[in-house]
C-alpha cells in the first residue's frame, strides 16, 4: 500500500461541509469559525509551545539553535539561524485507530 | 492549551454557546482523523498538511538481551508544517 493510497486530499473547504453537516449555520460563518480556530491553534503553539487535542495529537514548538550548515551546490558554508519548529505527536488512541483498520 | 481551552476561547472570541464551539472543534478534529484514517491527505492552508506513512512489519532484537522481536507493520502519521505557521512562530 502506497502512503497515499488513492491520492484523495481533505482540504478546508471539505472540513467545512462536514462542519455544515453537523450543524445549523451557513458555510460562510463556519469558514469563519474554522479560521479563527487556525489563529487561536497557532497562537498557542507559539505562546505555550504545546497545543494538546486530545484523542488526536499534540503540537509542540521547540527551538534549534544555530549551526554551521553548507550549501551542498557551492559547499560554501552557511549559518542556519537560531529557529522554532513544530512537531506533531500522535496519542495513543490515535494511533491505535490507525492501526486498528489494517 | 488543550481541546477544551481551544473550545472556549473559540466560543468566547466568536460569541458562540460552548456546545456550539464544540462541535465545530470536535467536527474539525474528527475530519482530519477519518481522512487520514482512510489513508487520505489532509492540507489546511495557512497551517499545515499531513499525510500517513505505512511501515512494513519487521523482526528486530532487543538490543539489550539479543533476543529476537516481530516489530509489526503500522501506519503513523506526518505533519508538515506551512509557511505560514513557520514564520508565524519565527517572527
């Protein structure tokens, strides 16, 4: 099995018909619920580091520091900067509903 | 913060009844798990995309006794973060 099976894709805009699905609200005001919704997840990695959903996952921001990279083309030698990243970690029920299916 | 903050201040901030943001909060989760469940993509612009990597099943040792183990197949997915999200948490 290919890691993207049938090559289906879940965007915004279907998240928001299964939104419209489960309640009584036109698609535009839940678009923008589901937009604020994105800045409030955002805004809590950036300030707490960690966004907790639980029975999905969690969202965690942690700083790397600088280091000496090189441009692999020229191998001239670069400084990446100091940066935050975000990493996603699944829980454990998640992670069993995926494997449960196979 | 955890799912039940984020459902509150998503109520508090569009003056919405908490059972309202909860379902919507809940929906938005559920989607994004039934998707990549089915083996699908998902790609929320702005925040990021994710998508499942299927590894096959191996015999492994336990580096400590030797011993042999079945490591079995499992699926786990990955979140790539957007732009967006980046710069957002670099600014």
């Amino acid at each position: 099995m290919s890691s993207n099976g049938n090559g289906k894709t879940l965007t915004k805009a279907d998240i928001v018909d299964r939104i419209y699905e489960k309640i009584d609200m036109n698609r535009a005001e839940i678009k923008a619920h589901v937009e604020t919704l994105l800045d409030l997840m955002k805004h809590s990695i950036k300030k707490d580091h960690n966004l907790l959903i639980s029975g999905f996952g969690k969202f965690e921001a942690y700083d790397k520091k600088a280091r000496k990279g090189r441009n692999p083309q020229t191998s001239e030698t670069i400084t990446l900067t100091p940066r935050k990243v975000v990493v996603f970690r699944l829980s454990r029920k998640f992670r069993s509903e995926l494997n449960d299916q196979q | 913060m955890n799912k039940s903050e984020l459902i509150k201040k998503l109520a508090e901030k569009k003056e919405l009844h908490v059972d309202e943001a909860a379902v919507i909060v809940n929906a938005f989760v559920d989607s994004i798990k039934d998707s990549l469940v089915s083996g699908d993509r998902v790609e929320i612009r702005g925040f990021g995309s994710f998508k499942v990597k299927d590894y096959q099943g191996y015999t492994g040792r336990n580096p400590k006794t030797g011993s042999l183990v079945d490591v079995p197949a499992k699926r786990l997915p990955f979140f790539r973060p957007g732009k967006e999200l980046k710069d957002y948490l670099n600014k």
